[in-house]
C-alpha cells in the first residue's frame, strides 16, 4: 500500500459529526440523502478516544457539528474530552436543543467557541427556510444567552436564492447578536442542496451584487465584526482549492465513526473509508485508501495535470468532479479550463422557484 | 518616549476572548488559536504571548524578556510591541488601559 512517508504534514481541523439528527430542515443541508440512524452513531468513549488521538495527531481545532450536536445528551462529556486534550472547541449548532443550563455545563467543560446558524434576517422567511416554525427566536434567545455567557459567537448563514438580497440585513442581525464573527456561505451543492440545487441557485446577477456587497460590508464594519465568505462556485471562473486539498489539512468523522477527506466524500463511489472504531485516526490519516486516493498529483487529468495552479487549487473539489462529470479524477468543472464547464454554466442559469424538499 | 508609548507601556495586554496559546508536539512548536485561524509563533512569540494574561503590564513584560534573553531593553521592546501591534490588529491580542 502506498505510504505517503514521513513527510506527510499532520491535519490540523476535525469536523466530528456527533449525529445527523436535527430539528430543522434546510433545504441546504450538505448531509448525505441517507442520514445515519441514532442506533448507529459512536458512543461517548469512542469520540473521547478521537479526540485524544486528534490532538496527538496535530489536530488544533475540533468543530462539533451535526446535524445538531446538542441532540447528544453526552456532548458536554464530548467537550470535556477534547478541551481537556488540548484542543480549540467549536460548537456549531442549529441553537435548537441548547438551553442556559447546558451552555453553563458546556462552558464548564471548557467550550472555547459557538457557531450558530441563522436562515434569513426576516422572520417569517427564516422559519420557513428552517422548516421550523419559531426557529428564528430560539435562535435570537439563545445568542443572548451565549454572549451573556462570554463565548465567543459566530453566525453562520448560508446564502441562497431566497436570502441572497438580504446580506446587509443579515450581518446587521449578526451584530444584534453579538457576534464577532460572520460567515456568509453561498450555498454548497452536496447532499440535499444538490436536490434542492433548481430551488436555491441565485442568478449570476444577484450573486455579483452579493459579492460586491460582502466587500461594501467588510469595509463598512472593520474593527465591529469580521467578515469571511464562501464564494458561490457555480459562478467562478477557477475552482477553490476544495478543503485545502484532499488528505492536506483536515478530517471529517461521520455520526457512525467513517473518516472522511471531506464532508461530501462518500459521493465518490468506490472509495473505501475506514472506521475510527477499526482504525487509530493516525493510521487514518496515513494509510486510509480514501485519504491517499487523491493526493499529490499522480492522479490528475488533463488540463490540470500540465496546469501551473494545480499546486494551487488541486484541480478544485473532488464530489464536484464527479457529481457533474461522473469522474472524481477530472478537474473540478467550475473551472473555464474544464471540457465540462457549459454544464456548470448550463446549471447556474436560475430555475424556476420551486418548493424545496425539506431535509428529512 | 512619546505619549502613545507610554500608555501602551502601562496597558495590560491579554489574549482576545476565545484565542488560545498551546502547544503541539506534533505541529512542531506554540501556535495561537482562533476560531477558523492559526498562528505559528516562534520561541519567543510564544514567551510574549504567555505573559499575556491580563496580569503583567507591557513594560513588566518587556523587562522580564530583557532579563530573560540578557538582550537590551529597547530592543525587546520594539519587538514586542510590533507583535502585539499586529496580533491586536488582527483582534487576537487586546490591551487593557493602565
Ligand atoms: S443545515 Fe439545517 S438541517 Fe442541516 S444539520 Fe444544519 S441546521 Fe440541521
Ligand atoms: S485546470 Fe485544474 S488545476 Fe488548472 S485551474 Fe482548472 S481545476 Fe485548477
């Protein structure tokens, strides 16, 4: 088996996926069409073993997601564990599920951050997103009570086709919050946003004056919130470099414990995951088949294998690659380079307002 | 020593709310964390960075170095106050007043 020697650098982010249960339902949720039952999620030691063989890795920041990780009753163990190992704690939560006792015990385990998600800046059109009535104020009510609490707070809001007008109106809610953070992610297409991808996809018009008004914004409010974006890759002309480039900076562990290079990788068919219940994470890291399957550039195509950004990029996202061309080693045809990019632009043309299939 | 100076001189620094110093064997040195970014720091970064605990003013600080590494006091002191300028720019570092 390919060993990719000593030199390999060591990750330095895990996304553990405490669980895919979630009291919301976004048409834009990344998580896989077929989420994995409780009866099959890791139990409190197997992720207290993670989280100790994470930071012994070179693992720096743990972000706790889901679905929605408070619908674990041992998720303050969970924090406990990887606090206690060392490593930076990011909560990202729907702020269902979060009450002020449990953010008091959280904040006792040694919670260093929270990340909460808003829809919209408009409370009728955000519960409607959430499909969750109420959502909009539970998520209002529990900010306060993080702030009140000195975490320190992001908002994250993943921007569609129903929003994408509001961006100044949501950094503006964020501030209200009290966050010191903003993310503003034009939305991916994995999972159950692929299917909802004809409901959410913003014109290419509304996108430019997002990203314009993300840089007005930036400029408006430096030194009140800090501003990080997604850019909206269907509309790009280069890919991102997906991940920092597969098997380079992170990985992801799903509700059932499959290491994964990405988020979306198990939309590659014929990569084989291994376990954190079979495997130590640096063995993981080293000898996993999926984690080696594209690095470096021995597996590249045309035209990145002669592209002077593929150092730069990786031939952008491997689900990408395959989920439009059906080759996870083609380059990622958000690319102008890729033979496949009329499709993309073929798809970002907007469709018609459809209703979205809320995720399960 | 200009004004501005001397307040900085007196002012308190400590890491922002939610920034963490740690070490890691396996990344090979001290690194300070925030949410979504990491900074490497070096020997002596990192001796600056674990005083900065709200406690110890910048001129407390700067003499304990001085004492430390035997160097001249404005020298370490010019260094020290270029890194905490550009990590406070970067809201990793805050500077309490006097
Ligand atoms: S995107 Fe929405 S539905 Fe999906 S896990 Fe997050 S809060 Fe739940
Ligand atoms: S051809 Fe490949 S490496 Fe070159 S820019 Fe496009 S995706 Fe990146």
């Amino acid at each position: 088996m390919l060993d990719p020697g000593p030199l390999l650098p060591p990750p330095s982010g895990l996304l553990a996926e405490l669980t895919h249960r979630c009291p919301l339902g976004c048409p834009y949720c990344s998580n896989p069409l077929a989420l994995e039952p409780k009866s099959v999620e890791l139990d409190t030691l197997a992720w207290v073993r993670v989280m100790h063989e994470a930071s012994a890795l070179g693992v720096l920041h743990v972000h706790l997601s889901g679905g929605e990780p408070a619908a674990r009753r041992d998720l303050e163990e969970i924090v406990r564990a990887a606090s206690g190992a060392g490593l930076y704690t990011n909560l990202i939560t729907s702020g269902i599920g979060l009450t002020p006792v449990r953010l008091d015990a959280l904040k006792e385990a040694g919670l260093d951050h929270i990340q909460i998600s808003v829809q919209d800046a408009e409370q009728g059109s955000a519960d409607r997103i959430a499909g969750y009535a109420g959502a909009f104020r539970r998520k209002q009510k529990l900010a306060a009570d993080v702030v009140a609490r000195c975490f320190p707070l992001t908002v994250n809001a993943v921007i569609h086709r129903a929003n994408i007008g509001r961006v100044a109106d949501i950094v503006e809610l964020a501030l209200e919050m009290g966050a010191g953070r903003i993310e503003i992610a034009h939305a991916q297409y994995y999972g159950w946003a692929l299917k909802n991808r004809a409901a959410l996809m913003p014109s290419r018009a509304q996108v430019e004056v997002a990203v314009a008004e993300v840089e007005r914004l930036r400029a408006v409010h430096r030194g009140r919130i800090v501003i990080d974006s997604v850019a909206p890759d269907y509309h790009a002309r280069y890919p991102k470099p997906c991940m920092g480039g597969w098997g380079r900076r992170s990985l992801n562990v799903t509700p059932a414990g499959r290491a994964l290079p990405c988020h979306a990788a198990e939309s590659i068919p014929g990569l084989d995951f291994w376990s954190v219940a079979e495997h130590s994470l640096e063995d993981i890291w080293r000898h996993s088949p999926a984690f080696n399957a594209f690095r470096g550039e021995a597996w590249m195509r045309e035209p990145c294998r002669s592209c002077e950004r593929r150092g730069q990029d990786f031939g952008g996202c491997r689900c990408q690659a395959f989920l439009l061309t059906g080759d996870a080693r083609a380059a990622d045809p958000v690319c102008h380079l890729s033979p496949n990019h009329e499709r993309v632009a073929a798809l970002a043309a907007v469709g018609e307002d459809e209703p979205y299939l809320h995720r399960a | 020593m200009s004004v501005d100076t001397i307040i900085f001189a007196e002012g308190k620094p400590r890491l922002a709310r939610g920034v963490r110093l740690r070490h890691s064997e396996a990344q090979g040195g001290w690194v300070l964390l925030a949410p979504e970014r990491i900074f490497e720091c070096d020997a002596v970064a990192a001796e600056v960075l674990k005083r900065c605990t709200g406690e110890a003013s910048f001129g407390q600080i700067v003499d304990d170095l001085a004492t430390i590494y035997d160097a001249p006091r404005e020298q370490i002191a010019g260094d020290v106050e270029a890194l905490l300028a550009s990590l406070a720019e970067k809201r990793l570092v805050e500077v309490s007043d006097a």
